[in-house]
C-alpha cells in the first residue's frame, strides 16, 4: 500500500515538473525571439511577414523611420540609421529588422559595421536577402521615448536602379511576452547616380513595344506618351543608358497618329518633349 502511494507521489511530482519545465521553455523560447532578434524575412519586404506574425498589442501611437541618403554611388560607403520615437512611456523595449533589395526583389549591396546588430545572410526568401536586427544587447531595454541604431550599407559595385530598404520595428512593452508590442513598418528608396539631362533620339514601333533611344537614360527612368507615364517601361538589358522599352505602350499609338515622348530620370530631370509621328 505504502509502495503504491509513493508510486503516485513519484508520479504526480514527475508530471508536474515535467509540466513545469515545458511552459518555462515556452516562456524562454518567446522571450529569446523577443529580445535577442527575430528570424529572417520579417522586414515587410516583397515575399515577407513582418514582426505582427509573432507580436500582438495596441493601437500604435509613435512614429518609426529609416534614415538614408537619398542617392548612392556605385560601391560607395553609407550611413543608415533605423529610429523609433514615441512619447508613449510603456514602451520600453526596442527591435528592429532591415533588408536591401533592388527592384526586383534581389539583394542588394552589403550591410556592415553591425556592432551590438546582427546580421544574418544568405536567408529569408529563397535563403538569398541579408538581414541586419537588434540583439539582446541592443535592445535598449528599460528605456523609454525612443530609441535609434546606426549601421553601414555598402552600395553595389554597379548602378543596379533604384534600392528600396525595408524594415519592420517593434516598440514593445518588455512584460517578457510577445503581447501588448506596436508593430511598424517602413521604406526608403535610394536612387542610382543620375546620368544628367536625358535626350531622346528617336522613337520606334515595335509590335505592342514602343522603343526609345537616346542618351543619359537613368535605370529606372520613366516615360512619358503626351504627358501620361508609361507602365512595364524598363532599360534595355544591353543598352540601359541609351534604350528605353515601354512594353505596350506601343500598341496605343494609331498609324500616322503624332505624339509628345518625354523621358524622365529618377532625379526628376527631364528630356525636351519629342514629337514622333508612327508611320
């Protein structure tokens, strides 16, 4: 009898330890992903989550934002600073993760000099985009009003268009949970070097494609047909700087109908207005 009473008690103290353990691993694992960085792929970007997959809370009430110029140099050095600021004094712990990707969503450039940041590369989608996040010891917690990180990105080594840094923040309320948290999210486009003053050339018909060649196109640059902007313009894969193609822009202009093309650069600098008349 007294065998089987102390089989139960062996029991029962097994199952609660046991018990115990698991909501304390749980407990761990979610302050782990909440305050020493989250995984890759939650910026925001094309193809991602962002930090509310994980965190809940209220309304949000302050303000986050990335800080870059407004223009690169091929494989020039910049400086990015990722802030929150807020006058909401229960938030007092701060995260963050930022990604840069070109316009077409493959990674761009290098971001360095994390020191208390990491980074994480070769991940998120298809393991290809790198990362850089706050720490366990860059999380500023216990502070309150804000918080802000400085890092480096290293532009590509060539004019690759328009780069876009995505990031999501968190101003969490460090109760040890991944509830009661405001989820942000941003963006900032820095632009390639402009090449000046774009000039058009001449202008062609080519199926539903409406080709136009000159001189000093940026990657990136748009088109304009009699003042309205073209849609799926791109550079010429070959001739980028000297070759815009308007992939149906074409198919809008009437044989021996006279049109007005202007191409503009990312710097907003714009051609003279050309006259083409389709044959």
């Amino acid at each position: 009898m007294k065998t089987d009473r102390l089989k139960i008690v062996c029991v029962t103290v097994f199952v609660f330890l046991i018990t115990t353990l698991l909501i304390t691993s749980t407990r761990l694992e979610s302050v782990h992903a909440f305050s020493t960085g989250p995984p890759a792929g939650v910026t925001g970007a094309p193809g991602e989550l962002t930090c509310s997959s994980c965190h809940t809370g209220p309304a949000n009430s302050g303000q986050f934002m990335i800080e870059a110029p407004a223009s690169y140099e091929p494989g020039a050095t910049l400086s990015i600073t990722v802030r929150h600021i807020t006058s909401d004094s229960s938030r007092r712990v701060w995260g963050f993760q930022l990604t840069a990707l070109t316009s077409g969503n493959e990674k761009a450039g290098a971001l360095q000099n994390p020191g208390t940041l990491g980074l994480l590369n070769n991940d998120g989608p298809g393991n290809s985009r790198q990362y850089i996040q706050h720490t366990l010891g860059s999380n500023f917690s216990g502070q309150t009003g804000g918080a802000h990180w400085t890092f480096d990105w290293v532009a590509p080594s060539t004019d690759v268009g328009p780069v876009t840094l995505y990031a999501a923040g968190n101003q969490g309320n460090d109760n040890g949970s991944n509830s009661g948290d405001q989820i942000y999210t941003a963006s900032v486009t820095i632009n390639p070097p402009s090449q000046g003053v774009p000039t058009i050339d001449s202008a062609a018909v080519s199926g539903k494609k409406l080709i136009v060649t000159g001189s000093k196109f940026d990657i990136g640059a748009s088109l304009l047909l009699d003042g309205k902007k073209q849609k799926k313009t791109v550079n010429d894969d070959a001739n980028p700087s000297t070759m815009l193609i308007a992939k149906k822009a074409g198919k809008t202009i009437e044989h021996g109908a006279t049109v007005m093309l202007q191409v503009v650069n990312v710097d907003g600098s714009r051609s003279e207005s050309f006259s083409f008349t389709r044959e």
